[in-house]
C-alpha cells in the first residue's frame, strides 16, 4: 500500500440554508452510560436575517436518530454587530427538555475528544487494482492505549445536472497488545442529492470508554457545508 501525505486546504463555508453562512458544530453531550449521543448545529443566515438550529438524539448501537430525536427550526433576529446563532440552539434545546432527560443526556457528559480536523491530517492511500484511492486518518488515544485508523471511501454521480455522493468509512481499532477489530461505518450506496464530498471532522468517545461518534462534515455543490454523526460500539 502506497501513502502519499497531502496538504488539503478547506474552508467550511456554509451550512443547512445557503451559501456564505459558517455553521457551527456542537457536542450537547451523552447519557451516563453512553448510549445515547446529542449533537447540534447552528447558524446565522445574514440575507434573511434569521439564525437557524438543528439537533438530534442519537442511539449509538444502532447509528440511528431516536424516535423524534431530530428537531430544527428558525428564528428572525435583528442584523447587529456581534450577532450570533448561537441563541437559536438555546431556543431549541429548550423546547428539547423532555427529549433530553427521557433518554438522560447531560450536557456536561462530553466524552473525550480523540481527533479534530486540522490542515493536511489526510493521508491518500491507493486502495486496489484500479487505482482508487480514499483519505485515511490515523490517532491514539493514550489514556487507553488504542490506536485508530480511519478510511473514508466516496462515490459521486451527476444525473440530470443533480450532483450526489456516498461514503461508508472502514474503521481499525488497534489495542495496546496488538489485537485488532474492524468495522464497517456509513451507509455505502446511499447517495445524498446536492452533497459532492464528505470530511471527518471530529471523532469523540462516550463515558463508557466504547460508545465512538464520528462527526462528518457534508460539502454542498454550492460549497455550503452541514454536518452529520456516524456511531458505533467498540468491542
């Protein structure tokens, strides 16, 4: 297997409504046994003059919103200076009490972050036969003695002048004796309209030391850019 380091410069402009717009991710925390994971994200749509929220409940073992555990909305704030989207989240969590204490997420229950994206962390490993290659990530986690080692594998197509992507991500866990477990994460073949690419942009782990999120960034074709969780419990 051939690496090749590469140095990818990417500016995350935009989120969920249009263009120009900087959306911001946020961990809302997981239950104390790490089942659940809560994230959110929000952002300030200058042109309209609104700040729009979304957040979501996840089931980690199942990689799946909870039931009704997906909720977004917009609120029109005036243009100042210092303005923010930040209040839009507050709005929602606040109308997401229930949701949040029936599946028992504390927003001081972070986890620890593992990874976060920076400049350059891709690593383009050709893969096969054909040439194909896919951007792969390699971190430790120290506390734990484990070593991660993340593929992102992609397809786009354009029909009728509409552009799609998938992704699936093949994950290796290495523990400090040597042992290793794979999985596969991601809906491969699921082509999302609208998305051209996807980017790993955090990767967290839950209280219970297995409960593992994924945060990846999807790039819009008009360079707009939301963001999506994949999760998974280690062995």
């Amino acid at each position: 297997m051939k690496r090749t380091v590469i140095c990818l410069l990417l500016t995350f402009t935009a989120a969920i409504v249009m263009a120009g717009d900087l959306a911001v991710l946020e961990n809302l925390g997981f239950s104390a046994d790490g089942r659940y994971f809560m994230f959110g994200q929000h952002v300030l749509v200058t042109d309209a003059g609104q700040a729009y929220a979304e957040s979501a409940v996840v089931d980690v073992s199942r990689n799946e919103f909870v039931p009704g555990g997906w909720k977004k909305s917009g609120w029109n704030v005036p243009m100042i200076p210092n303005q923010n989207s930040r209040g839009a989240l507050y709005e929602l969590l606040g109308e997401s009490a229930d949701l949040k204490n029936r599946y028992g997420i504390s927003h001081l229950e972070q986890g620890r972050l593992l990874y976060t994206r920076s400049n350059g962390d891709d690593i383009v490993v050709e893969a096969g036969d054909d040439g194909e290659s896919a951007p792969s990530l390699l971190f430790r986690d120290f506390e734990r003695g484990r070593e991660y080692a993340l593929v992102l594998y992609q397809e786009s197509k354009t029909a009728e002048d509409a552009v799609s992507a998938s992704f699936h991500i093949e994950l290796t866990v290495r523990d400090s004796n040597g042992a290793e477990s794979s999985y596969t994460v991601g809906n491969r073949g699921y082509f999302r309209q609208g998305v051209i690419s996807y980017r790993i942009v955090r990767v967290w782990i839950g209280p219970n030391g297995r409960s593992l999120v994924i945060a990846v960034a999807k790039e819009d074709a008009d360079l707009s850019v939301r963001y999506m969780v994949e999760t998974l419990v280690l062995n």
